[in-house]
C-alpha cells in the first residue's frame, strides 16, 4: 500500500509499505481522509521522541476492511473514526486518571504507523462508530475536536466569561466553536493571518485584531487561550489575563520556548496557568458533538490533498496557508 514516511529528520516521502494484519482485538481501517497537524510538524524536527522512520497520521477516518478474530464490536464495513492515543492502563497516572500523561503515552500516527496511509491498523477500543449521516473524509476533525474538549474541561468555564484566543487556526477556532456553545459573554480572538482571522469573523467571533492592543477590554480577559505555541503570543497572553482568570496554554510550542512570568501577579491577582495534553475521556464527546453538527467541515477543511502530495502538504500546512488540511488516499 501508499503511505507517507518520514524518513528522518526533515525528510518526508510517500512510498509503497506492507499491507497493516490486524491482530486478535484490532481491525483495519480503510483511510478516507487524515489531517495535518503542528504535532506531524514536530515529529518532522525530530521532536516528541518519535522512532523513524514512521508512518504519520494520528487524525483519522474510514471504513473497517478487516478485524481480528477477537473483534465482535465493529464489522467489516462500519465506518469509524480512530483515538490515536495508546496507554499501558498500569502507571500511576492511567490508574489515577490522567491517561493522557501516561509514563508510557504512546500514539498510533506519533510512535506506531498511522493514517497517512491507505490503510491503518488500530485497537478497537479506539474505533468509534460513526451515524450514516457523517461522511468519513470529514471525520478527520473528530480527534483535534477532541484535543479542544479536553481543553475546555480543564477550563472548567463560567457561564458569561469573557474570552481570548490567540490564534485563528484550527484549533483556535475550535475553540472559539466550543466557547459560543459554553455560555461564554464575549470571545475575541488575535491573529497575524488576515485571510485566518475572517474566517474567525464569519464563524461569529465577538472582535478581531492582530492584537489585543486594538481591542477594548483593558481590565483583560477572564480566560486567555493560547492555540499557537508561539513564544510571543504566549508571553502577551500572559498579561491579558484579568484579576482571578484562566490562562490556557493550549497551542503546541516546541522545546526550546520560554516566556516569563510575575509570580506576584499570579499570587495577588489568583491568576491560573494550567495546560492541555491531548485528548482525555473526549473523543467520544467530540464524535457526538460533531455528528450533531458542532463544527461544519467546509468551513474548518480548506484544502484536501491526494496522500501522493504529502511532502507538499506539510510544507503548505507549515507555511500557514489555509486551515485545515487533510490528505486523501
């Protein structure tokens, strides 16, 4: 079969690999369409620890075309989108809870083969059943959907909060989506990206700007969510938070960022700085959610790309053109 490689660090390839063999409580999923995401960017610079080469994609959907001979919960097929995420169930955080921080956090399309491919194996624990309604190649949304819930959980958000997002991409307007339906006064949002931040504007975001400067919210933002991992963007961020507020680092920065905080602010105002690892007890949430039409896909899904153009496809997902992009095979 076709799949996308990295081969090592920088270097991408599509390239013929083995057809996936389902073991006894995985199946085999036909890939109908697999999203890029800054986590494949990482991987790319030889970040997030993963072993190359490896075959990317851990934002995916399609239809079952094999199971193993233990699989009773799904048939050859249904058509399902895929958690990518994979814990041992046995660490102190798995047995607390916090699954997402597992000792051996793994993922299928970070450290085992994904969906940028023609066919992807999986758990079938991690296979969710999609309506008929849903098409496929759009279902690709589901798991960074499910990255935003998660986000929104710790939030833990009040109904009339006023809210900040840096970041227009997909997740920030994913987040804009979520914050809308959470009761949220005002959602306002900062973006370098003119084209990114009119989608913002006809998804109904409360004002726009490239930065907060030109917004009028001088007291701050109850909640400040990061959707960037840019060092700046956080460093402002930081200070837009108004007395006893949130700020959500929810953007993926890479290693080496460093920003600075005032400890005595944080102390004196009640300021709160958590964080967002991936997707915890949402991904079903998110399936649901999205089968009732919580995001509409021609809006967040601006360019679908044949897998053949892979290598293209991250370069033009790197460069911040468009929003989300899915390969399909």
């Amino acid at each position: 079969m076709k799949a996308a490689v990295i081969e090592s660090v920088g270097r991408a390839v599509v390239t013929e690999v083995p057809d996936p063999t389902p073991g006894p409580r995985e199946v085999v999923v036909e890939v109908a369409a697999c999203g890029l995401c800054g986590t494949d960017l990482h991987i790319l610079q030889g970040e997030f620890a993963p072993k190359l080469p490896i075959v990317p994609g851990h934002e995916f959907a399609g239809a079952v075309v094999g199971v193993g001979a233990q699989v009773t919960e799904v048939a050859v097929g249904d058509q399902v989108a895929v958690d990518p995420s994979l814990y041992c169930y046995e660490c102190r955080y798995c047995r607390t809870g916090h699954n997402n921080l597992c000792e051996r956090w793994a993922a299928i399309g970070v450290t085992t083969a994904g969906g940028a491919a023609q066919y992807a194996v999986a758990p079938v624990a991690n296979c969710v059943k999609l309506p008929e309604h849903v098409r496929t190649q759009d279902a690709a949304l589901i798991e960074p959907l499910s990255c935003a819930v998660r986000g929104y959980d710790v939030l833990q958000s009040r109904l009339g909060a006023h809210v900040l997002i840096y970041g227009s991409g997909t997740m920030g307007l994913m987040m804009l989506e979520l914050a809308k339906r959470t009761g949220a006064a005002s959602v306002d949002m900062v973006d370098l990206n003119p084209a990114r931040l009119e989608t913002a504007r006809s998804l109904g975001v409360s004002a726009s700007a490239a930065t907060p400067d030109e917004l009028d919210r001088p007291q701050g933002w109850d909640l400040v969510i990061d959707a960037t991992g840019n060092a700046a963007a956080i460093q402002d961020g930081l200070d837009r938070v108004a007395k006893a507020g949130t700020f959500l680092q929810f953007g993926v920065a890479d290693y080496a960022t460093r920003v600075q905080i005032d400890p005595y602010r944080i102390y004196n105002q009640e300021i709160t700085i958590t964080g967002s690892m991936a997707v915890l007890h949402s991904y079903e949430r998110a399936a649901e959610l999205f089968a009732n039409g919580v995001l509409d896909p021609d809006v967040f899904i601006s360019d679908r790309i044949e897998l053949a153009r892979y290598p293209q496809a991250l370069e033009q997902f790197a460069a911040g053109v468009g929003r989300k992009i899915v390969v399909v095979p």
